[in-house]
C-alpha cells in the first residue's frame, strides 16, 4: 500500500541539502499486516548515493568512532582505513585472489553513542559526535514520514559481502521504542526477512536494493528481522545503475579517485546504516549498579589486555621476520 508522506514537514531545499528528491517525488510503501513499517525505493538525488557510501567507507570508520577490528587491532593501526587500504583497492582485479584490504575486512562500524556488543548495552561513557550530515540525513526523513524531533543518537553501520549474513534478531537496547528505526542501503542487494514478535514467526522476504529506505516504528519497531543473503546487482552489471557517479562537490578530481575506489569496494559488497535515538525526552541513562560497574571495567580490561597482547605479537613476529 501507498505510505502517506508529509511534503509540507521537509523543503525541497532541505531534501535537496541532504541529497534527497522532493519528499512529493517519492515511492513510499506501508505492509499489510505490519503496522508502523515503512518501505521508500530509493529516493536519492543523481550521485548522493555516491557521497554516503563514500562517507560509509571514508569517514565514518576513522576514530575515534569503534570497528570490530579494534577487538584484535591497536587504536593506531585502525586510525585510518581509508588510508591504508585504498592502493590495494585500487589494484583489485575482478578476478584475483588476494589478501583482503583492511577496509574488507570491516565487519562493523559503531557511532555515536557505541553499542557494546557484550553488554548489549548503550552507556554514556562509550560516545562520540554523531556526524553531522548523517543526522541531517535522518532528521528529513523521519519528518517526512510524520516523525518531528527524531535525534540521530547512535548509528551501526554493517559491511556485507557476497558470503556475509546477519542472523535473525531484534533492536531493543534503545531506552525509546516510540522512536522509529532507520535503515539505509548502499550497494549491492540483500534479501531481508521481515518476521514477527517471535523468532518462530515465519518471516516476510523482499528485497534491498541500494538506496532503498526502511523506517520500523510503532508495533514494528520490535520484530525480528534477518539478512540471510547479499546477492549480485539484479541489472547485470558490476554496480548498480543508481550508482553511477555524478559529481556533488567542486573539488571533481579527487571526489573522481576516491569514488574510483568505493566502486571497486561494492563490486562486490553491501553497506547498511541503520540510525536510531537512543534516549527519549527527560530520558537519562540509569546508574549502574556497583557490580555492573565492575563487569563493563572487566569486560573494557579484557579489551585493552587482549589488543595488547595482539600488538606486541605483531611486534615480535615483526622482529623475527626482519632478523638476518
């Protein structure tokens, strides 16, 4: 069914800003069945997709935001992604098997207020700014959709390949459920499982194509949800035709190599960045019990003993292999 939008809520100047089409331009869908669920076919400008995968791949991972590389790297060997991987990148061949590139290697990105994958926990000691264009982003989108005072908080971005799933599961660390959840796809496709209140409630399959939206709020906003399978641009090409770059900014020459770069990266993956607010009005986090402190401090310890550990093998293995 057609998902009513708010136009008036959202300028087209603003949409524009953000890299949107005008809200009255877009393709919105509800689910019978599914109340408070709400399905936008891409509705990006000629070329923005471009400058958010690029921000997804480019910016976002840089610290002091977290990556599940930390667990096993230093904070300096993952200061800069981009950086040390963008030369291997380039040289990739369609065809060859080489070693993975850091950036390949990226499973997940955490911003704003960092979800702790341990705890399943949000906490106020584990954040950092939330970027500025990515909340913009996500304020246009939920006033268009009837959603005023959204606050971009926290953001998990997901780096899929071909061989890459993600198991079913529910967002529910969030203090504010009345919030809806955002979902934005660059990339290659993906099928989602769309299921219920239940793990065993048989799920609704469809599929994610890039820059395609997803809002899950009311009775959504809990069900469980899967992405069993990133499958091959359905157009038959290496990317994506929406893909194809159309230059956002003035500086066209590097904007041209670093695109020349994300192109070879989603060749071959997907990424997906989903946006929630974490916290409701009057809403602060609650003080933790004495015992909690302590378990996040060992579980925090572990971290830093373990990526210690992990940099002074390198260390040593480094050593040996430059001895004579």
């Amino acid at each position: 069914m057609i998902a009513p939008l708010n136009s008036t809520s959202v300028s087209d100047r603003n949409a524009c800003k953000a890299g949107l089409q005008p809200v009255s331009k877009w393709k919105a869908y509800t689910l019978a069945g599914y109340p408070g669920f709400m399905f936008i076919l891409d509705p990006f400008l000629p070329g923005w997709q471009c400058y958010w995968a690029k921000q997804c791949l480019k910016t976002y991972p840089r610290k002091p935001n977290i990556c599940n590389l930390d667990l096993h790297m230093s904070p300096g060997e993952t200061k800069d992604l981009w950086e040390q991987s963008k030369e291997r990148l380039r040289r990739k061949g369609p065809h060859k098997r080489e070693a993975k590139s850091l950036l390949e290697k990226l499973r997940w990105v955490t911003l704003g207020y960092h979800y702790n994958w341990e705890t399943k926990k949000y906490s106020p000691d584990r954040f950092t700014a939330f970027p500025v264009d990515l909340a913009y982003l996500s304020e246009q989108v939920t006033a268009a959709c009837g959603f005023h005072q959204f606050k971009a908080e926290a953001g998990i971005l997901n780096y899929y390949h071909f061989d890459s799933s993600l198991g079913i599961h529910v967002d529910e660390s969030e203090m504010d459920y009345s919030k809806p959840l955002l979902s934005f796809s660059f990339g290659q496709s993906a099928v989602f499982l769309l299921g219920g209140q239940k793990k065993q409630d048989p799920p609704l399959p469809m599929f994610l194509h890039s820059g395609d939206i997803m809002i899950m709020s009311g009775s959504s906003r809990l069900l469980y949800h899967a992405v069993p399978r990133v499958i091959p641009n359905l157009e038959g090409g290496l990317l994506p035709s929406c893909l194809e770059h159309t230059s956002t900014s003035n500086n066209q020459h590097s904007e041209k190599d670093d695109w020349e770069i994300c192109a070879k990266y989603l060749e071959t993956s997907r990424v997906s960045v989903s946006v929630r607010q974490v916290l409701g009005v009057g809403q602060s986090f609650p003080v933790e019990s004495d015992y909690e402190k302590i378990e996040d401090f060992q579980l925090s310890s572990y971290h830093q003993d373990y990526c210690m550990e992990k940099s002074e093998q390198k260390s040593v293995m480094s050593n040996v292999a430059d001895s004579p």
